[in-house]
C-alpha cells in the first residue's frame, strides 16, 4: 500500500490520531507502540499510540486466531504492526477522551517488530519519577505525549521565529562553532587544537563578533538560531548549551530593533497564545524600575510598587530609617493580607539580606500597629497622602543599603503578588527597559566592568561624562522583560575603532591585552563600519514560558543535569590514553582512573 | 522618515538596488559604501553600495557646496548616508549593468558614518588576492558582491530545505554539540570537563545515535541542519566544522527515504536552478557501478562505460593481460581522440598505481594500432562486438589489481569526459546507488569494518551470509550521487539489540569495549525500537554545486583554511595558565611559549 496521506509510509497507512467514522470499513496498516492493554473475556484490546495519537485494536479470536494468541504476549511499549479493519466501536463503548474514541481497529494480521523490556517508569500514566531516572532515560520519558507536545511545541517555535524573519528579508547565517574566546564574561569551554599543538579554540559563549563581523561585511541583516555555551556553576535553570535566538541589523536605531523585537513577540504570542499583545510596548527606564520594583525586570502584572521615603523617614523616631535608603509599598485592603503574613515577610527577606520589613496598617485615622508609634501623629496623612494609601491597607517598609532594599523588597512584592494571585496566569505584561548605565563597578577587581558588554555604545548625550563621570554613562541598550523574566536585550553597537579602544582602556585592558584578545575585531572597526545594533532571546527560554515548564529541562529534547552531565550518554566521559598524546595532553597526577561520571 | 519599503529604518527610506525612474523627485535617505568614486570636473559621482545593490550619488557644488566639498575627501569603503532626490540621469549616461541605472540620486547632504583605511585588496574590482590574505580579512571579502550573493544561496538553501522539511511534518530537533564520542570512526574534537576533572565531552562527527534515539523516543520524523565536527588531517576541501542535512524516518523502508531524499533534490533543482528533475531517479547497484564505472560515484553525464574483458584478454600475447583484472572503454570516434592524448594516458593513470594503458584503434578492417598486434586476428571482430566499438573509435585498456584499475580507469574515464566536453556544464545526472556491501576489510588491523556505520541493517536476504561469508553481506544502504559527487546516503538502521550485538561483534568489538563505548544505545534498543532509516547530505557541497564554486570555502561565511586555522579570528590561540589548571590538564613540556597560529 502507498501513501494516501502524508505520513504513510510503505509499513503504515494511517497514523494512529486521524480514523474516525468515516474510515468505517477501511482496511488499514498501523505501527506504534502498546500504551494499554486489557483483557476482557475473549477478546483482548490494545492502546497503540505513536507521536500523533492512540487508537484501540481489538483481537477477537474469531476474526483471526492467530494475531488474538499472539496478541496474549504483547506487554507494554512493545513496538508493533497490525493490519485490520477499522469499525466503530460498540454502544456506550465510545472514548469520547479520543479524537478516535469513536472507532477501533479490528486486528486481521499482527507483526511484531520490536519486544520491549519493563520500562523503568510508567510511560502510559505519565508515571512522575525522579529526574535523574528520567534523564537516563530520555528516550522513554519522552514517549510521554505531554513532554513530547513540550518538545513539538519548542520545535514549532523555532520554525516560527524562522519564518518571522525569513519574511523581512533577514539572512540566517551559520557562524562558527570552533571559534576563540568570547568576551561574554563566563567561562569558556576550551577545544584542544591537535594540529597547533598548545593551542585552543573556544566554544561561543554567544555569536556576538561573528554577528558584528557579519554587518562590517554587509549583510545588512543577520539571524541565527544559534547554539551558545558557556562553562558556568549551574543554577537551576541553566544549560551548559542553550539556544539564542540572535539577530543583527545595521543602519538602525533603537526604534528598529524594538519594532522587530516587539513583532516577533507578537507573532509568537498570536501563534502560540492566540494572545494579542499590544504595540509599542510599554517603555520604563532602567532608573524608574529600580526606583519603582527594586529591579531591571519588573513584573508588571501587578502593581505594588515602591515609594522611596527617605526624608520622610528621617523625620520618624524609628531607629532603621535613620541611615540608608528607605522604601515602601501599599498592600491594599482587598488583597487581605493577614497579621501572620505580615509576621511573615521580616523571614522571607532575610535570605535576601534585609534584616526585617518595618509595617503599618492605615485607618481612616491615621497609621496603626507596627512601626506606627515611631510616626509623630502630623506624619501620618502625610505618608499616607505620599504613598496614597487607603484605609484597610498595609505598608511595608524596608530600609538599608539601597542594593538590599530592592533586592529585598521586589521578592517580597513579587512573593505576595503570587501567593495572593494578583494577577490571573494568562497575563502578559511585557516592558521594554530603556537607559541602562554602560559601565558598573566590579565588587571584586573596584574596578570599571560592562553592564551588557564591552561593544554597546555610550549614549551620544552623556559622552562628555566618559572623562568625567563613566558610572553615570547611559548606554545605548534595552532588554525586554516579561512576567519579571528577561526574554533577552541588545544594544546599538560601537561603530567607530577610537571609541572601542576608549571602552576598552576604561575597563582596564591594555592597549596590549585588547590587542591579544580583540585584536582582529579592532582591525575589522578601521574599514567602514556600519551603524548596527541587535538583540538576541533565549528560546529555550521563551519555549518554557509558552508551555508553561517549571523547568528548561522540559523543552530541550536532549538536556544535561544541572552539574553539566548526560546521564543517558554518560559524558563526559574518559578518553583514551592516545588521543590526549596527541592533543600535547596531560591530565593532572592521580587523575587518569576515576570513574566516569553517571 | 519611517518605513515606506521592508528595509526602510530610521536611518534610510531606501536600499541601493531598488530605485527606479519611477521615484524620480523623490527625497530619499540611503546608506552603503563608496565602491567607486569619480571628479568629472565640477561634479563627484560616487557609486554606492549596499547588499541590495549600487546607486550613482552626485555631488554637485550648485546644490550643495558643503557635501561636494566633503565627497573630495571620501574614498573607497568609506561608509555613508546621504539625503538627495532621485533624479534621471542626463541622456547617454545611463548604465545598462545596473538595475538603478537610469537614476541617480542628488546629494543634498552628505554625513560620514565610517572612514576607512585603504583596503587590503580591491572590493569594486572584485579583485583575486591570496586565500590567506582573503580569510584573514574575511569580513572585506564577503563585501565582494560576487561572494556576498554565494553566500546568500546558502542561506536561501538552508530555507528551502527547512520549508520543504517542514511542510512534510518533520520536526526540526536539536540535538547537543556537547557530547560522547560518535562512532564515525574519525578523529573526535574533545572538550574537557571542568566539574568533573579528567573527562570529556566529545563534539558530535555526526547527530547518528541522536537521530536514531529520536525514533525511540518516538519522534517519528526527525530532520536537523546540524553542525558536525571531524579532527582530519584536511584534505583541500573539508572543513573542520560543516553543516549537514540530517534525517530520520521510523516506520519506513527504502523507498520511503528514496521519495523523501530525492524529492528533496527535486525542490531545490527547480527552485535554484528552475531544472525539472526525473523522479524516479536512475537506479544503479553498487555492483554495476564498479564493475562498469569503477566507482561507486559514477558521473553519468556521459557514457564511457568500461567492459570486462578477463578471459578474452588471456588469449592475447600481451604480457600485461595474463592475469589479473582487465577492463576497456570505447572512446567514439566522434569524440576525436588524438594519437597524442592517447599517449598522455598513461602517465594520466601513472599517479592512481595503473603503469599504463594499452590502446588500438578501431577499423572496418578491425583493431590497429597499439597492442593490436598483440590480438590473433580471429579475435579482433570477437572484441568488437564485445565492446560494441565502431570504425575509427579508440579503446582503452587496464589491466592488474582490480582496485587500481577500477581507480585509475574512473579517474581517466573523467578526465577525458571533462577534457572533451562530453558533457554540458549544465548537465545533472543523479543516481541511486545501493546493494553497498555490509562489511570490508580493514587494510590496517585485517579483521572486519563497516562500509557506512555500524548502525546499517544488513539486507533480511543475505541474514545467513553473516555466519558464512560475512564480507558478501549487503547493506540496507544507499546513495544519492550527482555528476560524480556523493551529495550523501544513508541506511535502513539495525532495530534489534541482538543484531547490533552481533555486528559490533563482526567488527571486533569486544562485548566489554561495545558496552563502554555504546551501552547507552544498546539499552535504548530493548524498549521496543521502531523500524527506522534516514539519510545525510552535505549542505556545503551542496551549495558549493548550486553556485558552482571551485571551493567549499566559497560558501561558507566564515570558513577555516586547510589546516584548520581561523585566520580572521587568529585562532586557534592560547589560553591562560589558569584556565588549564581549572581543567586539571597540563601541556606536554615545552609548549607553552609557542607562538599563535596567525
């Protein structure tokens, strides 16, 4: 039999989620794998699912003898062929959970192809084990139908963010894997070169250069789904490689890279959300986030935002708003939060650094409970009046250092705004962060470090504050923030060799140490740069938040553990003895007999 | 001004391929480089480019003093954006070579946006320069419109065949570039393992055992434009890095891959070069391709086919041919095949191990010439007919080790199909070569190795032969071959994890070795494994026969030389003292103060 529809293949005519009714009658060929089987009386049934569905197969001894005693051994994740005729299935007897619920196949002919050891885990209950198990077993885990729709769904993804830019004329263009140190600031993963014995190529921590390198050459735009890595401590949710959706355009500002930015998301929101996300997009400047939500990413689906009281604070007798900074936020009435979740909020910043968060009640008299005694009575409308709070509200009060105050308090808001549901889990709230400072003081080195990286230009306006001021330097970059969570930024990029070497210089590379690293770049500045500037966006990212993934380990088909591993491979793993000899490789004494990893 | 066409940004309206006498009048903004610069006295003309295309700029003292006076300073490369109007050229100077050759624009303002220092090589006059000169500044000779457009069907060739993936329901998944040795059997790239010291992850020769999980886990259609990674000493036309086009199909046989692959070929002929190709494709066994062709890539754009000769030849008295294999092809008469490039043959073939080629002519009166005499004449119309020659053709003879005639006989066979123009250059001849054998022999270790991988399921047909005579076995395999190119292959795959015990068995594996470096896969194959098969073909060379480039180099934006080295980037390169010690590897002594590549 050859194909009637597009998925039948010379051993299938069917796949397993498209009978219905009206294939009644049809002689049909099906493969796939045994999700459920029951026993009743003579008759045996089997669940057999394949990537786009189940459908029952029912062996009845009278219709074919053998397929019926053969059908007596099948066990769970057997792979398997039946041949048979598609019927309905008897009265009351309907799935109404299937899109085929109404049919089954009657079994003429069975073939096994593949018998199946006791799977380690349940595949057809969606059995949930422990992660380490199921990384073991990826290929298992991902039969799953809800894990494999996670799969599919990241893979449609890809192809929609391919076809966005396809459609603007944006080139997708393969940049190297095998490349040399990238400037991210992370750890590189390091590939000995066996022909230039001593030396090594990095693996890209992002195609940033490459990407650069593309406009100097005049592509004019660039996009690249592109594979970064980078060799950092794991949190939670980091991937040793992870896939950036990359782009590059050249004779733009920043309002052309918001507006392609804003309309991928939008594409992306209709497509995958059917969810239309308005434009522009709201705009904050780095400074009224920090001031407003203690944060560059704000979640702006709730409110509670900040109020800064510090002269106001001053004027109280409570010993902590005598120094440092002092912030507050209004709890209104309706969210009922109780004496015990006010009790609360002091040990949920302290891991936060803050040592506990001052409170009031607000009356139509004035301030009650908490700090309320240490406010002179006049103060009362005043603050009230300042935050425009309402009888029945609470407010929280932090005070300290102004980096622990935010961290602090944008926790707590956004702690509150969940646990009290604020907001409905289908709300998008995306913002456009504008005005981040260029440069940052690095804690360890006091010295001056990038905050995106060393090739974002200055804002022409605070030029002159380069000599004088460099922290108060505002660069040309933005990030696009959703739900709190950073979908990804850019910048306009440096065009001219002098101002790249300035940056450098301020961020304490010698002329010779700039020389070594981003020699070629430099060079590659002298010949007619264009005004460019781009973004770039996790997928994976964007993929775990479309299907609402508590982990990016859902959406990456092959993951690896938060420790770097891949316990189905078992890699890293040892080397032979040989291939190091001929990279000019030594392991460290005592190394050489460990045992492999998983 | 904000967009009137898709590449209209804050800093143009227009790019330089699109304006026409219809936009006479218009204002306009555009941004490119100076490609070439003329002073007819009062006026500059300035042709400036952009991806897009060229557009004349002129630079007249009568409508602007300030930018004529600017435009004497600009020189090549430079980067600029102008503001003018679009104005018809005067009569007899328009330039037929350009589509913007009947306007040019009025500069009413003229801003610098990048000066640059003079060029290492021409980019107006597409200028050939030495291959490291061009790599090492890459980013200059990717402005070569020439390059640039190569380029650009490469990218346009990774679309296609991700549209004409998708449109066939394949997903496009993502398989790790960090990961464990691959079975390819070249050199691995290894990375080593910072968290767990003494390991390595390895990069991936090939996504084949991810492609095959992904049919356990049940993907059903799996495809990926993947990036692959081989440690070889480079032949001139490999790249360490290169991109392929990687599928797998479960459930399928042969000729489900075959409608799949060449269907493949049949979208891009007609797409890139509007050719209407013949489905279904030629058909060939790798018996007759080597018995016929010498080669298990023949180039059928033309005929030469060799004929056996063995037994007729041993009644000859030419020494040469009393043993061994012995093979001739006819070169027609109409081909006019001298005396003195019959003579040029053999030291042709001296390079490939042949020590000659023997010659006669044909006539009505039968064979003369060269080793003529050497034939009884009752022999003479005997071979003739054999080799179904006619009066004034010449036949061309090798004889010795079946090997090195069929290698010697291939290679001269097209070289005099090329020398001769038997062929037009736009000829495309495909073939589907299959019948491969399983197994041969490894002229290092003696014992047994696969022909393709060891994942290629040997044809159900010869099953016993394994036992017996296992180098008689044939594979489930098959290639696609384009006028002599392996464009790629690939195999019905072994699903059964006994059958794959055996074969790595054959192979010399020992059940200890099979289980260290494979025992991941051989326990994927005890949970019920489909019935699967796919193919790979080479995206470079793909795009290199689309764009007839005489190098994979030429379609790759940023390519490594032969040896491997970036030369642009200047790696691979040292890195730090520190970063070794993180990895807990040391290089062997006295390496540490080599110099870099570049």
């Amino acid at each position: 039999m050859k194909p009637q529809n597009p998925f039948a293949t010379s051993l299938r005519t069917h796949t397993l989620g498209s009978l219905t009714e009206l294939d009644s009658g049809t002689m049909v060929e099906v493969c796939g794998w045994v999700h459920k089987r029951r026993d009743h009386g003579g008759l045996i049934f089997i669940d057999l699912r394949d990537k786009f569905g189940i459908t029952q197969i029912v062996f009845d001894p009278g219709v074919d003898a053998t397929s019926h005693t053969a059908a007596e051994r099948l066990r769970s994740e057997y792979c398997v062929h039946v041949t048979g005729k598609v019927r309905p299935r008897g009265p009351g007897l309907e799935n109404p959970k299937l899109k085929t619920g109404k049919i089954e196949i009657e079994c003429h002919s069975l073939t096994l192809i593949s018998a199946s050891e006791t799977p380690p885990f349940q595949i057809a209950e969606e059995e949930t084990v422990g992660e380490d198990l199921a990384l073991t077993y990826r290929y298992l885990d991902l039969r799953k139908p809800k894990l494999a729709q996670k799969i599919a769904l990241r893979n449609a993804l890809a192809w929609e963010v391919r076809s966005y830019f396809h459609a603007r004329a944006f080139e997708e263009i393969e940049t190297p894997i095998l490349t040399k140190s990238t400037p991210e600031g992370s750890r590189d993963y390091i590939v000995p070169s066996r022909i230039y014995p001593g030396n090594f190529y990095a693996l890209p921590q992002s195609p940033q250069l490459y990407k650069q390198l593309c406009m100097i050459a005049g592509f004019d735009r660039y996009f690249q789904i592109a594979r970064c890595f980078r060799d950092e401590d794991l949190r939670a949710d980091r991937q040793p490689e992870f896939t950036q959706i990359d782009v590059e355009m050249s004779f733009v500002d920043e309002s052309d890279i918001e507006d392609v930015a804003c309309g991928l998301m939008v594409h992306l929101c209709k497509r995958f959300l059917n969810y239309d996300m308005d434009l522009p997009a709201r705009h904050m400047s780095y400074g009224t986030a920090m001031e407003k939500y203690g944060s560059d990413r704000p979640d702006l689906r709730f409110d509670l935002s900040f109020t800064r009281i510090d002269s106001l604070a001053r004027r109280t007798e409570f010993a902590p708003f005598q120094k440092g900074v002092v912030k507050c936020f209004v709890v209104p009435a309706h969210v009922e939060f109780s004496r015990s979740e006010i009790d609360g909020c002091a040990d949920f910043v302290r891991v936060f650094g803050l040592e506990g968060v001052a409170w009031t009640r607000v009356t139509t008299e004035g301030l009650t409970g908490g700090i309320a005694k240490f406010f002179p009575p006049e103060m009362h409308a005043e603050l009230i009046e300042t935050v425009n709070a309402k009888a029945g509200d609470v407010i929280l009060y932090g005070a300290g250092k102004e980096q622990v105050v935010n961290q602090s308090l944008d926790h707590l808001r956004r702690h509150i705004g969940a646990a009290k549901k604020l907001y409905s889990e289908n709300d998008l709230a995306f913002v456009w962060i504008t005005g981040f400072p260029l440069l940052e003081l690095d804690p360890e080195t006091g010295g001056f470090a990038s905050v995106h990286h060393p090739f974002t230009s200055p804002l022409y306006e605070d030029l002159e504050l380069l000599e004088i001021d460099p922290l108060k330097v505002r660069a040309r970059a933005y990030d696009l923030v959703l739900n709190g969570i950073e979908l990804g930024g850019g910048s306009i990029r440096i065009h001219d060799n002098a101002m790249q070497q300035k940056i450098f210089n301020l961020l304490g590379l010698t002329p010779e140490i700039a020389a070594r690293k981003f020699g070629f770049f430099l060079r590659a500045l002298k010949y007619g740069t264009p005004i460019h500037g781009g973004f770039a966006f996790g997928l994976d990212r964007i993929a775990m938040l479309l299907t609402k993934s508590a982990s990016i380990r859902e959406v990456i088909p092959f993951p690896k553990t938060a420790k770097a591993a891949d316990l189905m491979l078992d890699a890293p793993s040892h080397v032979d003895e040989k291939q190091l000899k001929e990279l000019s490789l030594r392991l460290e004494k005592g190394l050489h007999n460990f045992g492999n990893v998983g």
